[in-house]
C-alpha cells in the first residue's frame, strides 16, 4: 500500500467537501437560473462539474496508491439566498475553506514523508489559488455593480479564460 490508512481517511473527509461543493454550486446555479441571470448560473454549473472531478481525482488517486475509500455524510446545501452577493461570499467562504483543508493534508503528507501525496496535494493547492481568486474578483464585481447585475453578467461572459499552464 502506498498510502497510509491516515491519509486515506483524511483524503476521504476530503471529498465531503468536493461533494458538498458540487451539491452547493448546483443550488447557486439555480438560485441564479431562477433570478435570470444566465451568466452567472452558468458559470457556477461548471463550478459544480469542476468540484465533481476534483472528487473523482481524490477517489482514484486513493484507491491507485491502495487505499480506501469512504465517503462520510454530506451536508446539504443552501437554496434560497437574499442577494447575489450572498451566494457568491458562500463561494468564496468554500473555496477559501478548502485551500486551508488542502494545506493541512500538504502538512500531513510532510509529516509522513510521503512524497507521492505531496505530488498529488500540490495539484490541488495551486487550484485552489485559482478558485479563491476566481470568487474573490467575482465578489468584487458584484459588490462594485451594486443593483446593476447585467454588470456582473457582462464580466462573467467576459472572463478571460485561466492562464496557460494553471490547473484546470
């Protein structure tokens, strides 16, 4: 076995949150459906596909280095918000949470001098780089807009893609 049954544990705490996430990014997406705003609602249904892909690298990269996986309960999710700034500071709150989980498993994989997770983990922090300034700016757009959200959907159609070379 490649990985320790700790990090298979923590690794699978972990995909509580990509799962959540993808749940979460699925209600925003209809939250902003339903509040006409294609844009938006769009950009978070590919959030959601992004997050179950982030999840299904964890699964195989457990279950390649030998280890298991078991998925604890995942929490729901969050429908109805007050404003588009709300649902996008709930964004940004997941993501930032996340980068933080991800440094903790990049501590344990040091302390277990387990390389292979290391190399697997890097992945994952420089994404959530990505992610973290992604809606961070989002938020900044929204809260500069104010009550003139097709601002915000011009911004999002917008968007330059990520850089060359950033995790995707």
């Amino acid at each position: 076995m490649l990985i320790s049954e700790r990090m298979a544990k923590e690794l699978s705490e972990e995909l509580v949150s990509e799962y959540w996430a993808a749940i979460q990014y699925t209600m925003i997406s209809a939250y902003f459906s339903r509040e006409a705003l294609p844009q938006l609602s769009s950009l978070f249904r590919q959030q959601a596909s992004e997050e179950l892909m982030h999840a299904q690298k964890i699964v195989d990269y457990v279950t390649e280095a030998g280890g298991t996986v078991d998925v604890p309960a995942i929490p729901a999710g969050q429908a109805d918000f007050e404003s588009v700034e709300e649902a996008v500071k709930l964004a940004l709150d997941a993501e930032v949470r996340v980068a933080g989980l991800f440094n903790d498993l990049m501590d344990l994989a040091i302390e277990e001098h387990d390389h292979l997770a290391r190399g697997f983990l890097q992945w994952f922090v420089d994404e959530q780089l990505e992610e973290v300034s992604t809606m961070d700016d989002l938020l900044k757009v929204v809260r500069r807009a104010g009550d003139n959200l097709l601002y915000v959907e011009d911004y999002v159609a917008t968007r330059p893609p990520p850089a060359v070379g950033a995790p995707e």
